[in-house]
C-alpha cells in the first residue's frame, strides 16, 4: 500500500513541476526573454514529449531566436510520425514564411489544404491555424472547401464572421442573413456581428450595403425577418420614421399582431428626441392598440404634446389629461398617467398645491415600492419647485432607500446632488456626484462629471463660491420656469464676474434661455463668445452644435448652420455631435443620403 501511495506522490510531483515549468516557460515568453523560455519548454517537452502547448513553445522560441532551420527539423520530424497532420503543414509553410519564403511557405499552405479532399473533417483545425497566422484568406478557402465536399460540416458560421474580419462585408451580410433565414438560432450571431460594423452614420458603406442587401432581398422574398432588420438598422440611423414603415409591414403580415415592438419604437424615438417620429407612432397604434396598451399610448401622445408645446397650448393639454384619466377611471392602472399629470400641473400650469395633493394622494393608492417610488419622485421634483428643500432631500432619500438597485435609486441620488447645489450646499452635492460619477447609467455619470467640474472648477478660483451661489440661483429659476428672472440674474453675474472661470457656464446656459423665449439674435451672440473666448473648453462643441441646430431649425439659415456642422468635424472630431453633424452637414451641401 505505502508504494502504491510513493508512486502516486512522485507522479503527482512531476505533474505539478512540469505545470510549473510550463507555466515559467509562457510567462518568460510574453516578457520576450526567449532563451529563458525555450528552456523550460524544452524541460516540459522531455517530460511530456506529446505535450502540444510545450511543443508549439519550443517552435515559437526558436523562431523568434530566428534559429529557423531548428524548428524546421522539429516539424518535419513531427510531420513524420503523423504524415497526414494538416495543421503541421501549416506550421512548416508560417516557418519559410517568417524567413520571407513565400513560394516555399505557398506549397506547404496548399499541401495541407489538398488534405481536405481525402478528410474534410479537418477543416475546422486547418482554419483555425490559419487564422492564429492571420492568414484569413487561407481559412476562409478551408472553410468553403469543407462545405462543398461535406455539406453538413456547419461551417457557415466560422465563414460568415471570417468575412467580416477579412472587410468582406457584402459577403459577411450575405452568409449571415442566409444563416437566419435557414434558422432562427443564428440570429443572435448575426445582430451582434452586425452591431459592430453599423454605426449612425447612414452614409457609411457598412450602412448602405446592408441597407441595399436587405431591400433586395425583400423584392424576391418579403419575408418578416429583413423587414425587421430594416427596422433595426433604420433605428441604429435614428431615422425611426422609416423604421415605422417596416413595423407597420411586419404587424400587417404577422398572423397574431403584436404592438409591443412598435410601442418600444415609439420611445426610442422619444428618447432620441425624434419627437414628430414618435408622434407618429403613437398616432398609429392608437388606432389599432387594444384599450390596454392604447392607455399607454395616450399617455405617451400627451408628454409629447407637453414636450412641444407652447403656454397657449397648456389649457387645451390639461384638459387631455383630465378626459383620458376619466375615461379610464381612477385606478392603479392610470397611475403613471396621473404621476405625469400632477408634474404638468406643476411645471407648465403653475397649479403647484393641485399637483401636490394629486401626488400625495397618488401614494395611498400605490400598490408596490416601485410605484411608491416614482410617486415620491415627482412629489420631491414639486417640493424642489417650491424651494422646499429639506422635505425634497428627505424624500429623495427615501427613493433611495426603497428600490435600491434600480435605476430610479440613482436618479434620486442625482436629485440630491443637484437639490443641494440649488440651496448652495456644494459640499454635500460634491459628495453625492463624486459617487454618481461611477454610475452604471452613461447618462447620470456623465451628468454627475459636468456639474462636480463645474463646482470644482469655480471652488478653486473663489473659496467664497460667490459667483457660483449666483448661477446656481439663476440655474433654479430656470428650473422653475421662470427664464425671464433667470436671464437678469445671468446678466447681473456676467457683468460682475468678468473673466471668471463662471463666465462660459453662464453664457451657455443664458444662451439657451434666449432661445426658450426665442430671443434667438442674444442666443446666437452668447454662442459666438463661448467659441471666440473659450474655443478650447468642454462647452465650445455643445455652443457649436446648438448654433448650427438654431440657424437650420429656427431661423432658416442653412448656409450659416453649415458652417458651423463643418466647424464641429474639423475642430471637435470626439464630439458626441461628430456623427450627426457630418450627416446634417452633407446634407445642407446638397448630398445624397438615402
């Protein structure tokens, strides 16, 4: 029994000093200490002579010592005991290769891939060692052989992201939809290979070959799937109004008709801010939605007609709000409705102790945490209206406390931050914001940076934070609608702060105001002073941006408004504008985008 167990220890030893030697070998071969690796490969290789990982190693070491006649006496041998190991063909031809033999390197290449014919199960490994050289042209010939001489060797997919890594994207496009077609299962496969070659931008080629690839397939085939591809890619363009047209074909054709997918186009659309596109998709299901889900379109119809509309425009809105949650009753279902309807009676009527009450008593009706929450959260956005801060920070806290891992939970916790910066309590808002700033959501992380910039940054220059206290009073009134107040308190601070680190904040967000009461002549000068004094800094894009989008959208100059898309791709190529500024700007200069 003792030497049963002596021998299990000894064999146990060994394994663990080869793993061990091995392990060295690969770690002095990252750190390009060749020698040094090639013997403790060759330590491993005389323990385990049919070690593969130790074997490759020794290859690897002599040929970046260039000892290339070495390695290919040990390949050969190896060939010679197994003639018919297409992968060591392959690693005989990389041999030549690296010494620039590309003739010699050819004939052991097409050696091993006349093995196909005699056994076209191999493909798989002759592929992939062809690929580990990045010889994709090789595996891709591999791969196409297997197919042909063994059908049934499923191997479209390895061909079809080989295309797409050679830049065969018409080819990648092909193989993948033919994938999909055959069977759903690839689907997934071929979304996210897609996904990275698609960007916004509709022009790229990427765009209109997969674009063209799917219109043609649907005059031949009007299958469902490439008009839900097309309705992808419309979306991945922001151009929802299209991708519209392909969810109403795919509802029409489908034999049990679904709304919900265009109910998530509707507040993609919304999200991008697409307004009129979402408009148009609420207005369609409206028409066809069972009274469940046309609840929720209504409700998404309305906080569009809120976010478009002018005062004159309120009175007839409210009374759309009072007729849908009559029509529906006052039930837990109408629950987000009435939550939207007590913050516009709130922020656009200016019935603040309405809206107050209506949320509160929203509360005792809720009938879970989530809902409670949501309720909370608006109630806390009125509280903030009235300058009631410490209520507010107590019931975003709240929020907080009682959906602690959704997303809900964050945005509380910018409210917070955002709260204490309005009652000038930077330190406590700093605080909150240095934790945001890692926020799961880009959207929060990125606002939770600008804002604890922008407190640091005039921290630094004014330890009194006299001219911050002012802008975040200015930046509260604004939040309470009332621009006019806003717009004298950013003026009174520009004329007192000259030359201060406040100064390009100001003018930006005193720009935008302007535009809100459509002084659009004073908008346009603040935007030209933050680019002509401040061109270098972090609001100079975003003045850009808003300038050109005024000039088209406001004031029907095209010619200025090109100007200035041109001004973001040449001088701010990593704006978050780069992409939608070149197409806006290719437009106005007359090009074609389909």
């Amino acid at each position: 029994m003792r030497f049963f167990i002596l021998i299990i220890v000894v064999f146990l030893s060994s394994v663990v000093v080869d793993a061990q030697s091995l392990q060295l070998a690969e770690n002095f071969f990252a750190k390009g200490e060749y020698e040094k690796a090639l013997s403790y490969y060759q330590k491993t290789l005389e323990q385990q002579n049919n070690n593969p990982r130790a074997f490759q190693g020794v290859i690897s070491s002599l040929q970046q010592l260039e000892r290339f006649d070495k390695a290919e006496e040990m390949l050969l041998r190896q060939l010679e005991s197994s003639p018919k190991n297409s992968t060591i063909l392959i690693d005989i031809g990389h041999n030549f290769a690296l010494q620039r033999n590309e003739a010699k390197a050819e004939q052991y290449y097409q050696k091993a891939l006349a093995l196909l014919e005699e056994d076209p199960r191999q493909a798989f490994g002759i592929g992939l060692k062809f690929e580990n050289y990045i010889l994709l042209d090789y595996a891709a010939n591999a791969y196409k052989k297997a197919n042909q001489l063994m059908p049934n060797a499923g191997l479209e997919l390895k061909l079809a992201r080989l295309y797409g890594e050679q830049g065969e994207l018409q080819q990648m496009f092909e193989s993948y939809l033919d994938l999909v077609i055959k069977d759903e299962k690839y689907f997934p496969y071929a979304n996210r290979e897609f996904g990275e070659f698609i960007t916004k931008d509709a022009s790229a080629e990427p765009n209109t070959l997969l674009r063209n690839t799917l219109l043609k397939r649907l005059q031949t085939n009007p299958d469902p799937f490439y008009n839900e591809m097309l309705s992808w890619l419309y979306i991945q363009q922001k151009e929802y109004n299209k991708a519209l047209i392909q969810e109403k074909a795919i509802y029409r054709r489908s034999e049990v008709p679904n709304l919900n997918r265009i109910m998530n186009l509707a507040y993609a659309a919304k999200r991008s801010g697409d307004l009129e596109a979402a408009k148009a998709v609420t207005d369609f299901i409206i028409e066809e939605a069972p009274a469940s889900l046309k609840l929720r379109a209504k409700q998404l119809k309305i906080s569009l007609q809120v976010a478009t509309a002018i005062p004159s425009a309120y009175p007839e809105i409210e009374e759309n709000f009072r007729s849908v949650i009559k029509e529906y009753g006052d039930s837990p279902e109408t629950i987000p409705l009435q939550i939207d309807f007590g913050q516009f009676l709130a922020f656009k009527s200016g019935k603040v102790t309405e809206a107050e009450n209506l949320l509160k008593n929203l509360l005792v009706k809720a009938i879970n945490d989530y809902e409670k929450a949501r309720i909370k959260m608006a109630l806390a956005d009125v509280l903030v209206l009235q300058e009631k801060f410490n209520e507010a920070l107590i019931t975003y806290t709240q929020v907080q406390k009682m959906v602690k891992n959704d997303q809900i939970a964050q945005d509380a916790q910018f409210k917070v931050a955002k709260t204490s910066y309005y009652k000038g309590d930077f330190e406590w808002a700093q605080t909150q914001l240095d934790v945001l700033k890692k926020s799961t959501s880009q959207l929060i992380a990125n606002d939770a940076m600008e804002l604890s910039l922008m407190i640091k940054d005039n921290t630094l220059e004014d330890s009194t934070q006299i001219a911050l206290k002012k802008y975040a009073h200015a930046d509260l009134l604004a939040y309470q609608g009332k621009n006019k107040q806003a717009i004298t308190e950013l003026t009174q601070l520009l004329q007192d702060h000259i030359g201060e680190k406040i100064e390009d904040e100001a003018l930006y967000k005193q720009a935008q105001l302007y535009e809100l009461e459509e002084q659009y002549p004073l908008a346009e000068k603040n935007y030209l002073a933050i680019l002509d004094n401040y061109g270098q800094d972090l609001l100079a894009d975003n003045a850009a941006w808003n300038l050109a989008q005024m000039y088209t959208n406001k004031l029907n100059l095209p010619e200025k408004a090109r100007q200035y898309y041109e001004k973001i791709l040449f001088n701010f190529e990593d704006s978050i504008y780069f992409i939608e500024s070149r197409k806006k700007y290719r437009s106005l200069r007359g090009d074609a985008i389909e």
